[in-house]
C-alpha cells in the first residue's frame, strides 16, 4: 500500500474511533474534604456549652452553636461545618428565604461551603420543631407533674402524636429535596456525597429514682416518661425513617443513642449522663440581655451534653466510614456507641 493511501486509512480509522485517541486526566480534585451538618438544636450543640461567638444570644442569635457539637466529633473529613440552629424547623433548613434567630436559609449557606470544599457527607437533624413540637412537648409534661391531680401529658399525647409525626414528615422531606437541590447547584451528584437524615435521642427515661428525680432537675411523671422513651421517641425515629427512605438518603437511629445514659438516671450525680437535666444558664443574660428572660435562660435543658455529642459524633463516623443505608446507635459492651445496621 502506497504511504499515501496508508495516511488515508489511517486518518479513517481516527475519525471513526477505531482507533482510541488518547484522553486527558480529569484535573484531581485539590479541595479539602468537609462535613456538614445542618438542623436544630440537638445537633447544632445545644447543651454541650462552649458556644461560637456571636450565637449566645448576642443581637439575637440564640443558634447556641457548639465547637464540641457532633459534626466537630466526627472523623471523617479534612473539616467539619456546622450550619444548625437551636430552634430551627424545616422551613429554615431549605432554601426558602425564611430567617430564624438572624440567620437566613442553612441550605442557602451549604452551597458556598460545598464549593469551596469537597463535601463528602451531609448530616441532617431536623422535625422536632415542626408539628411534634418536642419542647412545648416536654413543658407539657412537666405542667403535668407539677398539677399531680390533673391527666397525664401523655393521655392527650397517645392521640395527637401520629397525627403531628405524619403532619411533620412531608415537611422534612421537602427540606431533605432543598438540601439536595444545595449540593446539585454546588456541582454534585447525588452519588458523590453520603446524605444522612438522623432521628433523636430519649432526653428521659422512666428509670429514675421515684421520689427524688423533681428536684434532681426531670420534673416529669415517671409514667410520662416512659411513655416517651418506650412509645414517642421510637414513633418519631419510624415517622423519620420513612421520610428517609421515600427521599432516597441515609437514616441513621439515635432513639435508643444515650439509653442508661438519659438525664437524672444517674440519681443524685449527673456523672455519666449523656442528657442535661433543666439547666439554668446566668451567662445568658450576660450575652444575650434581657432578651434571656425566659426560655433561653434554660434553653440547653434537655440536650446532650458534651460526652454526649461526643458519642454521637463516634457513631456517625462508624456510620459513614460502614457504608450501610440504615443503622442505629446502640451502647456497646465497651460502653461506647456504635452504628449497628
């Protein structure tokens, strides 16, 4: 064959793709890797202390973000970034332009972040604040103990808690689509980052001592209790689970997280609790003025507390580093959590 034909069928061949022509390397991505979590008080670090300046309460920012929160207990990820607020609904987590204690849209703020660094894992806590209204919930209960001759808090509850936990979970689901739409509009795919949507941890248990555990700091009917440690709770984490799993992400159970380890079940000594009892912080008044008066002078009750979080952070690691879809945080036999599938 002349060289001049040769050429030819050569050129052919190119265009054709007969002949593999050589590709260039996608440029490696160089960005840190981050977490980040987003939702409410219980994983913004409520009742963990050491807050971020600016979020105690200071013109209004009551968000109590803390630098011991679980995100930052993770590992991960080169960072870690926490965008939850104390008191957050889901209306707050999406990115609707909603603004809640100062602080506007977190989905909004998660696209910056996911750009800036390479986001390998998303944690979202978020629906207590929604229709279940945990903590009106809890100040329910406790009028109820403090009124020994009027019902339960939980004779109104069996009734209305389904109700409310079906109300919520479109809501949270809406915002787990925001949260995606955040990550899409960062340049993701939906299979380039791990989503977990986690439920909550039991603050109480019915496991107290029977006399004492009003002044101890849970003025709360042992019935009431267990009722929501045995029935709401693990109600909540079902109504979560199913958010989850028609949204396509994670879900990850913290209803049985910190049992044997609740608020007051320690008796006189709050070693080893993994829940704050009612907590009454002075230093909110010295950040946030008079504005503290009232609920924010107890807001951390009710919370994990730094070992807490401290737990919780373990078992998401163990969470994301499995690789699972669904797990929930038992104690182990070497009384730590971890991520049982």
């Amino acid at each position: 064959m002349r060289v001049g034909a040769l050429r030819a069928v050569l050129a052919a061949l190119v265009l054709t793709g007969a002949i593999a022509q050589p590709v260039s390397a996608a440029p490696r991505d160089t960005r840190p890797t981050a977490i980040v979590s987003l939702g409410d008080s219980a994983i913004s670090g409520e009742g963990a202390g050491s807050y971020e300046p600016g979020t105690e309460g200071e013109n209004g920012n009551w968000c109590h973000r803390s630098t011991r929160a679980l995100v930052h207990q993770t590992h991960v990820a080169d960072r870690t970034f926490n965008l939850a607020c104390s008191g957050a609904d889901s209306a707050n987590v999406s990115l609707a332009d909603t603004v809640h204690y100062t602080e506007g849209s977190q989905a909004r703020r998660l696209i910056d972040i996911a750009r800036q660094n390479r986001v390998t894992a998303v944690v979202l806590q978020i629906g207590a604040n929604d229709d279940p209204q945990f903590a009106d919930t809890i100040v329910d209960c406790i009028e109820a103990w403090l009124n020994p001759f009027g019902p339960s808090c939980r004779s109104s509850l069996q009734t209305e808690w389904p109700a409310r936990l079906a109300a919520m979970a479109p809501k949270v689901e809406a915002a787990i689509a925001d949260v995606r739409s955040a990550m899409t509009q960062a340049g993701y795919s939906n299979s380039s980052y791990s989503f977990v949507l986690t439920s909550y941890a039991s603050p109480l248990t019915e496991k107290m001592d029977s006399v004492l555990h009003g002044p101890y700091g849970c003025p709360l009917r042992l019935a009431d209790a267990q009722y929501g440690r045995t029935v709401a709770v693990p109600q909540f984490a079902d109504a979560l689970r199913g958010a989850a799993t028609r949204a396509g992400v994670k879900f990850l159970d913290f209803s049985r997280a910190t049992e044997n380890h609740e608020a007051c079940s320690k008796g006189a000594s709050s070693t080893g609790e993994w829940q704050r009892r009612i907590t009454v912080d002075p230093d909110a008044l010295v950040h946030g003025g008079l504005d503290a008066i009232g609920i924010h002078l107890a807001q951390q009750s009710f919370h994990p507390n730094a070992d807490g979080h401290a737990q919780l952070g373990r078992c998401v690691t163990e969470f994301v580093q499995g690789g699972t879809n669904s797990a929930r945080c038992i104690v182990g036999a070497d009384g730590n959590l971890h991520a049982v599938a």
